[in-house]
C-alpha cells in the first residue's frame, strides 16, 4: 500500500507512534515491576525514536512491494538504529545514558542485539499493516485546520519539555547519586523551579534505577582542556565536514575516472560537500565505532546493510520532500528500485571497514589537536554557514521543481529564487537532477 503524505500527516503520524511505544514501554515495565513509571525521556507520554522509526518505515515500505527480505532488512536496520541512536542522543544532550543499560538487563537479560532488532521489526511491521491504515484514515478524516493546530501545539508542549528536561539534567553534569540530588532539591526553597527539578530527577530514578553519569570517570582536575576530547557532538561535526569534502572529491575523481568528464556531486549549491558523505559518515560513527575491537567481517556486514539502507532512504527523502532524484542505478545488475545496488553496498561495507579500522582513530586524534578556543569559534562558524547554505539549496531546488510544473511566482522569495538561481544553475550545479 502506497500513501501520499504531507509534512504535518508526518508529524502527527510521528506523534501517534510515538505516544504508541511510549504506551508499549509503560505497559511492559508495569507487567514486569508492577508499578507504572514514566519510561520516556519527556515529562509528556511520547517516546520519539519510535515515532521517527515509524515514519521511515511508512515512507520506505512502500516502495518496496513484493519485496520481502529487503522490507526485512530494513525493518531489522531502522529498528537497530534507532534504539542506537536514541541512546546515543540521550547521552550527548543529558550526560546520561538512560537505555543501554535497561536493553541489556530489563528488557532482554542475555539475549543478543539481533533478537532485540527481531522483536521490535515485528512490532513495526505488524503496526504498518495492521495500525497505520487506521491512524492514515483517521487523519484523513481531520480538518485540515484542526490537524496542523494539534501538531504545533503538540510541538510546541515538546520544545517546552525537552527544554526544562535538559535544563534540569544539565544543572549537575555529574551527580553522585540520585537519591542525593532529589533530597538536595526538595531542601532547596520551594520554588516552582525546584520542586519540577526534583519531581524530574525522582521521575527518572524511578524509571531508570541504573541510571549513570557518562564521563564520571573521565574528570581528571588539573588536566589541560582538549578540543572534542573523546566521543562528542564537536568531533561529529568535524567527521561531517571532512567526510562531506572528502566524499564529494572522491565522486568527483570516480566519475572522471570511469565516465571521462568533470561532474559536480556536491549536495549543496556552494562548496563541494556532498551531505549524503557527510551525515553517513557520521552514522557509521555513532553506530559501528564500538565494533572497532571485533572482527573486520562484523563491521564489513554492519556498514554493508547500514549504508545500503541509508543511501535508499535518502533517495526516498529527496523524492518525497525535493520531489527530485539525484541518481538512479537501473541499469546497474542486482539494482534495489534504482535507489541503491549490490555493488554499492558492498562499497559501503568497505567504506565501514576502511573508516572504523583505518581512518577514524587518528583522524579523531587529529581533531583533538585543534586549540579549544580556536575549534570552538571554527566549529560554529561552519554550522552557521553549513545551515544557510543547505537552506538556500532546499528552497531553490524546491522552486526549481515549480517552475518545471508551470507554478508562478507568488511573492518576493519565489521572485527573488529565480532571479538570483535560474534553471541553468540549478541544471550545471546538480547535472543528475531529475524531476519525479
């Protein structure tokens, strides 16, 4: 079954699944423990990694029909991931590592990561044929109105949790104890401030008895500051800007050297980074860097699948949300809806092994050697620019794509995009474009 979406049928589909797991999570914890606690990051009944797992899935699924081992594989890779992540994000925005720990004891005491991906593949799968229909039909039946209002509200309630929920984890980056901060708290004037602090810190301790400080052990006085020390958002975004230079380079050198002409393979309109090398590389960080001591052929397998998903599902972003493609391998032998093909995925498995093994360790060593201050004020400075330049390349390829359709100007910004990029722009930077 194939459905049309739009941004806001998206997002209220990523807040029913995500309220969905949350409602899962709860009632399992209340079977096994016999209480019931709170089992999200926020305060408010949503667990988002479902939600975003969800949507992927009801993006991707579709366009693999009939297909049944490849819909497996991604079911298997997007729920991995996702849990992956989430813990990761947990770690970088909290200090504290709030579902490594509870997979591994709560949920599935000795059994192994690909029993975890099994169970909740299944899960998924059985919600995409037997919930989503419902939750697609009911929206439908939603004015129009009343849907985008429910979604901003909702959007907003999140910002405003996620907001004091970071706040209040981030006011001790390393508590001895739980116990010790919510007796601390309730001690403390009472304030509105401190009595939300503290129902949040008991909130957690309850639903998270394991609950940890990451880096504890890593707080050494007297030691000079280091740039991006260990595993940190800095270092993610320098693996980003030097994967998507390096990887647009080596598409350029590729098409040269197999094709014989010169081809722009940047993702963006100025500078030749391509964000597709960029944010793989950054996934193949996060996700594979802990198999760095195994085997090669684990990693080989893990940034074989991984990389194989990732390039399909960005081709399916870029068709759903640009309403272009970038590339298109029909005519490549074992090629997957022309989005991504054997070949390339054993790239990708390669690239893994090459990047976890070979690249990684010292070019993390390499960043470490930038001067803080001078990493600190770089480091923004990219983002900065990196954010305007990925928003002007979105809303002049999304008005390259309206013009091809016959659609006017209908303001100053629709007049001012195709002054400043006109279709020979839009058509020597991106010579691969193709509108669907």
């Amino acid at each position: 079954m194939g459905y049309s979406y739009s941004t806001y049928e998206l997002m209220f589909f990523l807040i029913c699944y995500s309220f969905l797991g949350w409602c899962m999570e709860v009632c399992y914890m209340a079977v096994r423990t016999r209480r019931f606690c709170n089992r999200g990051f926020l305060n408010l009944p949503l667990s988002l990694s479902y939600g975003f797992a969800m949507d992927l899935l009801i993006l991707v699924l579709p366009t693999l029909q009939g297909a049944y081992i490849l819909q497996w594989i991604v079911l298997l890779v997007v729920a991995s991931s996702s849990a992956q992540l989430a813990d990761e994000v947990s770690v970088r925005v909290t200090g504290q590592r709030l579902w490594e720990q509870e997979r591994r004891s709560v949920y599935f005491g000795r059994l192994t990561g690909l029993v975890y991906a099994l169970l909740m593949g299944s899960i998924a799968l059985l919600m995409v044929l037997l919930v989503h229909p419902l939750l697609y039909l009911l929206c439908q039946m939603l004015p129009a109105l009343l849907l985008r209002g429910m979604v901003w509200v909702v959007c907003l309630l999140m910002a405003v949790d996620f907001t004091v929920v970071f706040y209040t984890m981030r006011k001790r980056p390393f508590p001895e104890g739980m116990q010790t901060i919510s007796k601390e708290l309730l001690e403390q004037k009472k304030s509105f401030g401190s009595w939300l602090s503290a129902h949040i810190w008991r909130r957690l301790e309850k639903a998270y008895p394991k609950l940890r400080a990451i880096g504890q052990e890593e707080v050494r006085e007297g030691k000079d500051c280091v740039f991006a020390e260990g595993f940190c958002l800095d270092k993610l975004w320098w693996i980003f800007f030097i994967s998507a230079l390096g990887g647009d380079l080596i598409e350029t050198f590729y098409v040269r050297a197999t094709a014989g002409i010169w081809m722009s393979r940047s993702s963006v309109l100025y500078g030749p980074f391509s964000i597709v090398w960029g944010v793989g590389a950054v996934l193949l960080t996060v996700l594979l860097r802990r198999f760095s001591d195994k085997e090669d052929r684990y990693v080989f397998l893990g940034g074989f699948f991984l990389g194989g998903t990732y390039e399909y599902l960005c081709s399916v972003f870029t068709e759903v949300f640009l309403g272009t493609t970038f590339w298109d391998y029909s005519d490549m032998a074992f090629n997957i809806g022309g989005r991504t093909n054997l070949l390339f995925c054993i790239f990708w498995g390669i690239l893994a092994l090459v990047w976890v093994k070979i690249c990684y360790p010292p070019l993390s060593r390499m960043i470490e050697k930038i001067p803080p201050v001078t990493g600190k004020v770089v480091t923004w400075v990219l983002v900065g620019l990196m954010a305007c330049d990925v928003v002007i390349s979105a809303m002049a390829m999304i008005r390259y794509v309206e013009r091809a359709e016959g659609v006017e100007a209908e303001n100053k910004v629709g007049e001012f995009l195709d002054m400043e990029y006109p279709d020979e722009l839009i058509e020597w930077r991106w010579e691969n474009l193709r509108i669907e």
